[in-house]
C-alpha cells in the first residue's frame, strides 16, 4: 500500500519522463507496484480482498456457543460435552 504522496511522486516523474525500474529504484519500490500506479489514471484507495467461505462457516453459530462454553480452549472445543454427576 502506498500513500497520496507517493502516488503523486510517481505520477510527477511519470510526466517528466522517468522509466518504470528508475522510478521503482529513486523511491524503493517494487517495480510492479509503480507499473501498476503507471497505469492508473486516478488514485484508487486499498481495498481488502473479500474472504472466501470457509468449511467452517455453516457451523459458525455453534463453535461461537461452544467456545463460549469452554472459556476459548481450543482443545475443548472439539471434545464431546460430558455430563458428570
């Protein structure tokens, strides 16, 4: 991720004719993060990707109950619940 400035800074020596692997090295970035600042032509903010489900997340309900239950261990977590006298 970089910031306004250094997203203006490689725009700048964009303009003033600067290649892409000078650029990468005056500022120390990698070259495809201002080959992909070359090409844009507005800033575009940081956007985390979106998760994918998990095999998990049918049962998400009850593992949050259950971790609940068993004050967050993760080895009990798994165990069957045992009723004791």
């Amino acid at each position: 991720m970089i910031t306004c400035d250094t997203w203006g800074m490689i725009k700048a020596l964009q303009r003033q004719g600067w290649a892409q692997r000078k650029i990468a090295r005056a500022l120390d970035l990698d070259p495809k993060t201002v080959r992909r600042v070359w090409r844009q032509t507005t800033r575009q903010p940081y956007r985390r990707r979106k998760t994918a489900a998990t095999l998990l997340a049918g049962h998400e309900t009850f593992l949050r109950h259950r971790a609940l239950e068993v004050d967050y261990n993760a080895r009990r977590l798994w165990l069957p619940k045992i009723r004791l006298p």
